[in-house]
C-alpha cells in the first residue's frame, strides 16, 4: 500500500480526538515500517546523485536495503513492541506497535515481486502475493483504485471524527495526497 494509504488506515484504526499521544503513536507506528525506504531514497537521490531507475530497480532489491527492510517489515519486531505496551501498561506503545502490525498485514497480501522479510529473523522468506497495490500486470490497477475508495471513505470518518482544524487539514492532505497518486499511477502506469 501506498504509505499514505497506511497512515490513514492507521489512524482511522486507532486515533481517538483528545488523545495526541495515542494519535502521533497510531500515525509513527504507521509510517515507521516504510521509513527506512523515504530516508534511503531520499538520500540515495538527492544527496549522492543516483539515478531513480538505479535506486528503485536495483537498491531497492540490494541485500543491503532488503536486510534493514527486514528488520523494520518484521512481525517479530512489531510483536515485542506490542508486548511491551501489554506488558508494562503502556497504550502509547500498545498503539505504536499495533499500527506498525496493521501496517505489515495490509502490505503482506499486496506486493508481489517487492515483498519484505515479514518472518525476520526466524525466516528469509518473503511472500510473493498475485496481487500488488501498484503494478497493473498484478492487478494494481484494480487494487490501487480500491485502496484509494477505502482511503476516501475513511478520510470522511475521520473528518467527522475530527474537529479540529489542524487534524482535518491533515486528513484532507493525506486524502488528497492518496487518491493524486492513484489517479497518476492510473493515467501512467508502469
């Protein structure tokens, strides 16, 4: 999924209003399992020069890059964090943990040929779904526009949800950040 897809969901899973501290662990937990990617990239990018057809056709697929994308992909990892929170009564990480959990479920059934190590570090074993959220010869372009409905359905909940002008603005940017980048990937696909 689109991380922004993640964040939504996330916070629509879990956010309460008048709960910052559950809400920006909802919101970190969702976007922490695609972190490691934005700060590679960027980097890669912008800071060393390198051509995105070399950053995202071969680095991404690098042993390097898949071996740090399996340490913050794992269910192992993500399920300590949670039994943490469990365990010394802290919802801000019971949160954290469960969004980041939610985050790998949601991506384990949509990546096909760019899957993670869930199962780290028990296993290197990385599923190869039929389907991925992105790539149309693997149904993205079906996925992709239903994630994008999902999205929008949920920025609504959560705009009603929400009374405050800072979180409805950002709601409204994720909503629109989400279905900007369906529409494109549809009118230029891959």
């Amino acid at each position: 999924m689109h991380t922004q897809a993640h964040l939504i969901i996330g916070t629509a899973a879990f956010a309460k209003p008048n709960q910052w501290k559950i809400n920006l662990a909802a919101i970190i937990g969702s976007l922490v399992p695609d972190l490691s990617l934005y700060l590679l990239s960027v980097y890669y990018l912008y800071f060393a020069g390198v051509s995105p057809g070399i950053v995202f056709g071969q680095m991404y697929y690098s042993d390097q890059w898949q071996n740090i994308f399996s340490v913050d992909n794992s269910f192992f990892v993500w399920g300590i964090i949670v039994g943490a929170g469990f365990y010394f009564k802290n919802d801000v990480v019971k949160i954290f943990g469960l969004a980041g959990c939610l985050h790998l479920a949601l991506d384990l059934p949509l990546h096909n040929d760019d899957g993670r190590e869930h199962f780290w570090p028990l296993s290197d074993w990385i599923y190869s779904s039929p389907i991925s959220y992105w790539d149309p010869d693997h149904y993205g372009n079906i996925f992709g526009p239903l994630e994008a409905l999902l999205c929008i359905i949920l920025c609504v909940i959560l705009f009603f949800r929400f009374r405050s002008i800072k979180a409805r603005a950002g709601i409204i940017l994720l909503g629109f950040l989400e279905t900007f980048f369906i529409f494109m990937s549809v009118l230029h696909p891959i």
